[in-house]
C-alpha cells in the first residue's frame, strides 16, 4: 500500500505522510490503503486497536478507525 521502505515499512517522508487504518476487516482495511496510497499517503494497517498503537511509533498523523471496531479500539 502507498509508498514504503524495504522490508514493508511506510516512508515517513511519504509526500502526503503516514495514515494509520485500523479496522477487523481486511477489505475495508485494503480499499481505504489503495485509496489512501494513491493519493500519497503511506499506509499501515492493522486489524485492531491493539495493533494500531504498537505500529504508531510517534510517526503518525492520522488513525482512521471505526468506533465499534474489536479489541482495544
């Protein structure tokens, strides 16, 4: 998804900057990416809350997530 580093990181110099997308649902975790990627944003995903705090690390601007979404949301 979006621009990334070897090894599957996201740029953080991504032109757009980082985009966190946090949903149980791969699909909507993929469209939301292509989308995203394609107007130059880099992508992380992951499929909870959980996840999405520990892949952070400070370098992102924005977390899309849905308010009901599973574990730690």
């Amino acid at each position: 998804m979006g621009d990334r580093e070897q090894g599957g990181a996201p740029k953080a110099n991504a032109p757009g900057g980082v985009i966190l997308v946090a949903d149980d649902e791969k699909n909507i975790r993929r469209t939301l990416g292509l989308v995203l990627g394609g107007a130059g944003y880099a992508v992380l995903e992951a499929e909870n809350g959980r996840q999405a705090v520990e892949q952070a690390g400070g370098r992102i601007i924005l977390m899309a997530s849905r308010a009901l979404a599973g574990e730690a949301s």
